[in-house]
C-alpha cells in the first residue's frame, strides 16, 4: 500500500498547483509533478508515476488550453493536424513504454527532465521574436516531425512535453513564444487525453486500469496515486481436498468474464511454478477453456535463493521480487500469488510497492489446517532451511494453538534440502523420494500428527500420505485461495 501521510499530501499539493502553473505558462509541469510523485512515493514504479501524471493533466491542460484560445491567435487546422499525429504517436510510445524496464525509465527521465529544466533557464529570450513566411513545407514539417515525435516522447514518457513542443513550433514555424504556447496547449488536450488512455500503466489488454484516479476531490489540477486496497482472500468455499470446489461466483468484466486476472510470481522455482499453475487449473470450477481464469505468470529464476538470504550467505532477493510484482501488476494482474514459501519472509516490502492484493501462502495453509484437521495439536514442517530459521511457519501455527515439529540438524540437511535440490536439479525419481520420506518418519516419530510440505518443491515428491501421516499441500492451498479470491463476488474478496 502506498501510504500517504499529511506532510507528502501537502508537499504534493503544492507540487500539483505549481506544475499546472508551470505546463500553462510554458509547458512542462511534468518535471515537477514526476519527481514529486516518484519522493512521495519510494516505491512507485516510473510508469504508475507517468501514468497518473499524463491521465490527470487532461484537466490543467484543457483549462489553460480555453484560457490561450481566448487571449492568442490559434491556427486550428495546424493544432488539429499536430494533435492528430500526436496522439496517433503517443498511443505507440505509451505501448512501447509498458514493456520496458523501470529500472531503465527512472534514469532516463531524470536526465530528460534536467536537460528540459536546463534549456528554459538558459534561453529566457528564446521564442520572443518571431521569423519570417511559414511555408507549407514547414508546416508539414511541424506536422510530421514535431507532431510524430513529440507525440511519440509524450507516450513514451510525458515529462517535458509542453516545453518540447512550444521548443518546436518555434524552431520549425518561427512562431512567438504566447502563440506557440496557445497552439500547444489546444494540441496537447488530444494528445493527453489519447496518452491518458493509452497509458503504460492501463494494461487494457487485461480488462483494468492501473492508473491512479482518485484524490481529484482535494487536489487540482493534478493528482496522487490513489490508497491501494488490500483486500484479503476470501474465506468461502474452502476445499480440503485436491478435487475442485463448487461454489457459486460471479462473473464479470474481464477476459471469459471473470472477476479478476491472477498473477504467478514464480520461477521459484521452475517446476514449483508449473506445479502451482496445475493446482490452479485444478481448483477452477470449469466445464470449457472460456470458463478458466485469466492468468499473468511472471518466471524469473534468477530470483537469488531465499534461503541463502535468510541464512546470511547470499544476497536480498527483495529487489528481483518487486520488479517481478511491478511487472505483473503492468500486465494487468489484480491478485498475485507467490508460490514460494521461504520467499514470503520478505513478501512485506513487496506489498508495499504494489496496488494490487498479494495472498498470503502461509496463512491460507495455516487456515486449511484447522479447518480440515482440527483434531491436530502437532504439526510436522519440512520446509527449506531458511523458511525454517526464519519461523515462518512456527509463529503462524503457534498462534493458532499448534505445536511445531521440525527435523534435526542432520535430518534437515541431509534429507529435506537434499530432496529439495534433486527436485530443482529436475530428479523427482526415487532417490529424491526416499530422502524426504526419511525426514517424514523422524518427525511421525517425534509425534507429529501431521505434515507441511512446507517447500514448493516438496508436494512433487509427497503424495497424501507420508510415514503415516497426512501431508497438507501449501501450494495446493495457495492454489484453491487464489480462485476463491478471483471468482468472489466485487465487494466480498
């Protein structure tokens, strides 16, 4: 969530009345609202950032656009063919701007935004003395290059263009500084408002607008990223079985007419990704392909091992997993799902960074565990190294009134990680098998009544059944919370 305090809404309120004062003199609010969004909010992706700066501004710039139209001279056909071109150009940059990385665009528009500052300082006389004949081979010039790349930046990223295209109608048609700011103003109305649709943070492939709307009631002529809602999973429907549940849903706006697209953040790894994917399609109550859900799957393995992080020998994986959200959430994902247990010890600071739900693998498992075995009092965990120490699963059943059982020393090296590193290695044989078989019976012996797989890759090689004891499937329990949470009614998830 993206919590705004009273100090950020000030300082962002006064950044908003500035910026719109600035693109109607000159163009180029953006170069203080982007920066203002991108301080106030850490976390924000450049593209949510440029996203609600070019969707917001449809509103200053139509304003100042009425307001030049009165008091300058406006050449409508030569606003309507630059804004026509421009808008047609926008909507390719704002596309081509959804598939490039937000580690790439911050840089760039920090430099973009320092040269557009640069320039209007250091040529106060620019534009103050018009030339001489436009030619109509300069005004098809105008019209092919400033409109097709001005339009094109503006999708791309936006901050500056105001200032770029009064900039270039001086250049090219030798306009004065009033008259090229009134054209540029009556041009970018279309051309923000086919930006604002089109926005690299709409993703209207995938049925939902990412772009940040409210705020408008206190703020003008610009706003904030709206409060994200982080509504939990639903409760209804519970499955204790590997069978599909049935229960009544509605099914709406998006893609087959479901509620809500998922989000897999996977690759955590490959084959616990794929397993995970099945279990969903599984827990989908579907008669036809039309009838399954909507689904985004982002797979990075080069996600650095969670465990190592937690044992303090490898690096933070948190930045790999926040780009892996980002990147979901822009591709139209409402609800993410991240079947890792050991990755959800730093699962906070990514939900921080994102607006959309992300499910909770280890609650849901907790939850299906008094629900279907609630004469347990002892649970048996084999789980990674890391997701062990860490106690992820050990404060979750324990404030649920549950005693954890976790292997041995030995045990825990030996024959849990050794299983877990065949499987990743791709060897599901039985060699894998008998190796996590063996830290079953130890923990059966201990007087576990039942066991966790608690690693993704452990329900590969465990069936319902282990030592005696039934396996409850994290990843399976994840799978069934995630079609509840997208089948469920608007309101109930």
């Amino acid at each position: 969530m993206h919590d705004l305090t009273l100090t950020a809404a000030v300082l962002l309120c006064l950044a908003a009345a500035l910026a719109g004062w600035v693109d109607a003199v000159v163009g180029g609010g953006g170069l203080l609202q982007v920066p203002a969004l991108l301080v106030a909010f850490p976390h924000l992706a450049p593209a949510y950032a440029l996203g609600t700066n070019k969707a917001v501004g449809v509103v200053g710039t139509s304003a100042a656009a009425v307001t030049y139209a009165r008091r300058a001279p406006v050449d409508v056909r030569l606003a309507a063919r630059l804004g026509s071109v421009a808008a047609l150009a926008a909507v390719g940059g704002a596309f081509f701007a959804a598939g490039v990385e937000s580690d790439v665009l911050r840089p760039v528009i920090m430099v973009l935004l320092l040269a557009v500052a640069a320039f209007v300082v250091l040529k106060p006389q620019f534009g103050q003395r018009p030339g001489g004949a436009v030619t109509r081979q300069r005004v098809l010039a105008a019209v092919v290059v400033v409109g097709a790349g001005i339009g094109f930046y503006d999708g791309l990223l936006g901050p500056g263009t105001g200032t770029f295209l009064v900039i270039g109608l001086v250049a090219v048609l030798s306009m004065d500084m009033v008259t090229a700011s009134a054209t540029a103003k009556v041009v970018n109305v279309g051309r923000t408002w086919a930006r604002s649709r089109c926005s690299p943070t709409r993703a209207r492939c995938c049925g939902r607008s990412h772009r940040s709307w409210p705020c408008s009631t206190w703020r003008a002529p610009r706003w904030a990223p709206a409060w994200r809602s982080s509504a939990a999973a639903g409760s209804y429907g519970r499955s204790c079985s590997s069978s599909s549940p049935r229960w009544s849903a509605s099914w709406h706006s998006i893609s087959g007419g479901h509620e809500m697209a998922v989000g897999i953040l996977g690759g955590m790894g490959p084959l616990a990704t794929v397993d995970f994917y099945r279990k969903v399609v599984d827990a989908t109550p579907a008669g036809v392909d039309q009838d399954h859900l909507p689904v985004v799957v982002w797979a990075d393995p080069s996600v650095p091992d969670r465990s190592a992080a937690l044992t303090g020998s490898g690096p933070d994986p948190t930045p790999w997993l926040v780009r892996g959200a980002h990147r979901l959430e822009a591709m139209g994902a409402q609800v993410i799902a991240t079947p890792c247990n050991t990755a959800h010890a730093f699962l906070d600071e990514v939900r921080t960074s994102v607006r959309v739900p992300m499910l909770d693998m280890i609650a849901e498992t907790v939850a299906e565990i008094l629900s279907c075995h609630p004469e347990v009092t002892s649970v048996g965990l084999l789980a990674t190294t890391g997701t062990v120490r860490a106690g992820l699963y050990q404060r979750a059943l324990a404030a649920a009134g549950l005693r954890v059982v976790v292997p041995g020393e030995l045990s825990q090296g030996e024959a849990v990680t050794g299983a877990i590193r065949r499987v990743k290695a791709g060897d599901l044989g039985p060699a894998a098998g008998c190796l996590i078989e063996r830290a079953a019976e130890e923990l059966a012996a201990r007087g576990a009544g039942l066991l966790v797989a608690g690693c993704t890759e452990l329900p590969l090689l465990l069936g319902e059944m282990s030592a005696g004891l039934p396996v409850v499937d994290p990843t399976a329990a994840l799978a069934r919370a995630t079609v509840r949470h997208a089948l469920a009614p608007a309101g109930v998830a």
